[in-house]
C-alpha cells in the first residue's frame, strides 16, 4: 500500500457514522429504531421545486454553468438576504457552490496556509475541522461555556490567538446546541479578531430555522465576514448538494478561480431546480415546516428534562438539542449504546462534537415527525425508570 498523506490522519473520524452502522444493523434485524441522531430534515424538496428540476432536466438544462453559479440564482439569493436576513448582498459576492462543503472547503483554500491556526468552539460541528486539515491548517478547539451560549467570546480570542492564529470558523445556530450566538457577542467577537488582522468565517447553515426572534446575517455586523450557507437544511434538499458562500469583493476572484479547477461548476439541474424554492407557494412551505420544527422543540426539550437530561442551554434554531445526560452514566458514548440497544433510540455521543464535554453529553435531533417523539420519549422514560 502506498504511503499516505499525512492530512489523512489528521483528519478527526465522525463516530456518528458508527452509531448509525449499529443502528442500520439492529433495524435489519427486525427491531424498530427511532433515530434522534441524523442531522438531516425529514423533509423533501416541495413540490414546485421538484418539478422545476423535472422541466429543467426535459428541457435539457444539464450544461455546465458559470463556476460562480448562475445569474438568476445569484440574483434571488441577494434578494432572499435582503428580504429575510436584514442583509444587502450584491449578487457577484455570491459564489454557488456544491453543498456548504463545497464552499468551506473552496474559503479554506483560498484563506489557508499550511501551519495557519484556526480558533474553533468546542462543542462545534466535527467536519468543519477537516475542512481546515485538508487546506494545511490546524484548528483548535476552544473550550466554551453555557452561560456563553457554547460560542466563543471576545475574551477566548484575548486569550487564545497566537502568533500563527489567522482567523476563526463559527457557526450561528450552532450545531450541536441549536443555539444562536447574541448580536452583541458576536459585534465584540468580530471587533477582537478584526484588531489582529483575522478573517471570520461564518457557517449560517441553519439561519431560517429560527423559534424565538427573526434572525439577521452575521453581514449586518461586518459585511466583510465570510458567510457560508446551504440549500439542504431549511430548504430540505441535502442530496441535491447545492450551497452558497457569500465573500468580500476581493476574495470573489480567487474563490470563482479555485472553483473553475476544483468543481468547475456546482450541479446545473439543481440550480436550475433551486429559484422555485424562492417562489410563493414554496416559501409558504417552508414556513409551515419552520413551525412543525418549532413545535418538536417545544415537546421535546421539556419532556427530556422531565426523565431526568439536563439542557444547559435551550435552542433557538436549527433541530438539536445538546443534553446533558451525567445523572446517568459517566460515558456518553456507553451510555448512546444503552439507548440504542435497550430502548432503540439513537442519539448521538458528545465525542463527536469536541472532547472538553465529551464524556456527558449527547445530541439529540428533532428532525423526525412529533409521534415518533414522543414514542423515544416513552421508551427512555421507560428504561430509565427501570
């Protein structure tokens, strides 16, 4: 076998894939497994959509596109920022890109040297870290607090930036918590990084999945912060690898010049597809869904602190709940397998997410439908009682 590339051992493993492996396993054996594991909605693109691709593929719409994406796609994104996020883009800022992974993995290589530090939260999503590994960075994970919300601080970049330190990769609502870091927080932690000369990149994956206030874009604080986003959480298209960057007019260049070799294009039939999320029919859509999550939160975060999880902080977006499950057991891996094999409920162990909380936490998603919330409700309650 040949040697590998060092980048490949640096690159953090995802142990949820391995509970979901046990779980496929147990549901071939017959048994039923609710999963509160899968970060993915358990809805579908909406029918306008689906059939704006079915028209776009009869017509023959498969050519490769601009590398920065389409035009018209470019434009209704400007607009849905302006209508929705409180934010004035200008369509050329905007780079289409396949998935969110594509664009952070095109803003790492454009920003990135080999060595660069990159200042993290700990609890954050594990992949984002490798997109860092991959460009020749290092991340390091910061230890957050709940009374911070688990998102970094003003005073964790006083305290954390060093002399290799470029930049900081956030995310707002964040995954695991679910929860969204405070205008204010954010307008200190941009100041902090901004005196040292640092780049802010901005994952915003999950910003029209909001419960409580309308959100606004990170952009409204600094318009020079790198925002990335994505078609497959609130709009519900996650196989159909469709995202966006939003950069500063003098990153565009080189991003769109990484892009044309890399990708060439993202998939020109979901482009294509993707304007009619932004018709009437499928906003109304989308909002109705944005209440069924809503309403999933509003069960599932009391009826788990009523068996016995502890929520230090309670979402306000996105679909997971981070909880706290150390009057239990001392492991939360261990303690993820009990649930699955005895209740045969899945969700997902605190290790994926960075090691200061490891061992007593677990991530639950409510990116299922209500009955089968309250179906792993009982089964917990069940064998906890027990």
């Amino acid at each position: 076998m040949q040697r590998l590339a060092q980048r490949t051992h640096d690159i953090a493993p995802f142990h949820a894939v391995e509970l979901f492996k046990d779980a496929q396993a147990l549901i071939d054996a017959g048994h039923d497994v609710i999963s509160l594991g899968i970060g993915e909605p358990d809805f579908t693109a909406p029918e306008p959509v689906v059939q704006a691709l079915k028209t776009a593929a009869d017509q023959g719409r498969t050519q490769y596109t601009p590398p920065a994406g389409t035009p018209e796609l470019r434009a209704a994104l400007s607009q849905y920022y302006a209508d929705f996020f409180q934010a004035q883009v200008d369509p050329e800022r905007i780079l289409i890109t396949a998935g969110a992974s594509g664009a952070l993995s095109l803003v790492c290589l454009a920003l990135i040297n080999p060595s660069d530090e990159i200042l993290m939260p700990d609890p954050s999503y594990p992949a984002n870290q490798n997109f860092v590994v991959s460009a020749g960075g290092q991340p390091k994970l910061i230890p957050t607090q709940a009374s911070n919300r688990f998102h970094l601080t003003a005073d964790d970049i006083h305290a954390h930036w060093g002399p290799r330190t470029r930049g900081v990769l956030i995310a707002s609502p964040n995954n695991p918590t679910g929860a969204s870091i405070s205008p204010e927080h954010l307008g200190a932690l941009v100041e902090a990084v901004r005196a040292r000369g640092g780049f802010i990149i901005m994952d915003e994956i999950y910003l029209g999945l909001y419960y409580d206030e309308a959100p606004k874009s990170a952009l409204c604080l600094d318009d020079d912060i790198i925002v990335i986003n994505s078609f497959s959480k609130y709009f519900h298209m996650t196989g159909w690898r469709l995202g966006w960057a939003i950069l500063p007019a003098e990153l565009g260049p080189t991003a769109e010049k990484v892009a044309a070799s890399l990708a060439i294009c993202a998939p020109s039939l979901a482009q294509h597809a993707a304007l009619a999320c932004f018709s009437e029919p499928s906003l109304e859509i989308y909002e109705q869904r944005r209440l069924a999550f809503k309403q999933r939160r509003d069960y599932l975060v009391p009826a788990l602190e009523s068996i016995g999880f502890k929520i230090p902080v309670h979402p306000d977006g996105a679909f997971y709940i981070y909880a706290d499950m150390s009057a239990f057991a001392e492991d939360s891996s261990e303690f993820s397998q009990y649930l699955l094999h005895n209740a045969y409920v899945a969700a997902v162990p605190g290790i994926d997410f960075g090691p200061h909380y490891a061992a007593r936490m677990l991530r639950f998603s409510y990116a299922t439908d209500l009955p089968r919330l309250e179906q792993a409700i009982e089964r917990m309650h069940n064998l906890l009682k027990a």
